[in-house]
C-alpha cells in the first residue's frame, strides 16, 4: 500500500538550498544526520528531498512540485511577510479547476506551486 511521497528535487548547493527552506519558507531539517550531498526537509506533513547536483543549469531545470494546503492565504501572506518573491506567472488566484493557487521558484529554479481547494 501507498502511504506517502516525498518528492526529490536537485540543488547545487546544500547551504542556498538550507538557508531557502528553512529561513525563507519556514521548513525544518528532518533527520539527525547530515548526508554528503542529501538533505531532507520537513513543515507540516511534507517532506521535501534534495539531492547535489552541482552542474545543474537552473534555466533548463523543470523540477515541479504540487502542495496541497488548507490554509492558503495565510500561507501567501507569511512568505510575502518573509521576502520570499512569488513567480511573475504564478500570482494568488483561482484556477479554472476549483485549487487557488500560487508558485515561487527556488534557488535552483524549482517551481513550487500551492493549491487550495475552493469546492
């Protein structure tokens, strides 16, 4: 049985990627190791795999994640609050689908997309 997913996304460097998650996006580090080129994040019920890949080129990565909310606006206000800058193409709003939603980027240029359902 399926119980869980934790997406794996690329970072080129373990502090940038750190530094984002946790100062800018509230996330925790999860685990009591810190593996060579690994990190593992956690807020709430997600968790979030990163995984070095130094030669990356963030303009051809497409690394996506989807994740489901129940409290959006609070959530968009308190990284606004932070500075975190929301993806010129991903502003608040609600989708043809029935999710309001919103994206940033990372600094590896992963998209990030936050989705509530307004049915």
């Amino acid at each position: 049985m399926l119980t869980d997913i934790n997406p794996k996304l690329p970072m080129r460097n373990k502090n940038i990627t750190r530094h984002f998650y946790l100062d800018s996006l509230g996330f925790k580090e999860f685990g009591s190791a810190d593996f060579d080129g690994y990190l593992m994040v956690e807020k709430d019920n997600i968790q979030i795999h990163f995984f070095e890949f130094k030669e990356l080129d963030p303009k051809e990565n497409y690394g996506q994640v989807y994740i489901r909310t129940d409290n959006i606006e609070e959530l968009y206000n308190s990284l606004q609050n932070n500075n975190v800058k929301i993806h010129p193409n991903g502003k608040l709003e609600i989708k043809p689908w029935g999710q309001k939603e919103f994206s940033i980027l990372d600094p590896d240029n992963n998209l990030l997309t936050f989705g509530q359902s307004i049915k």
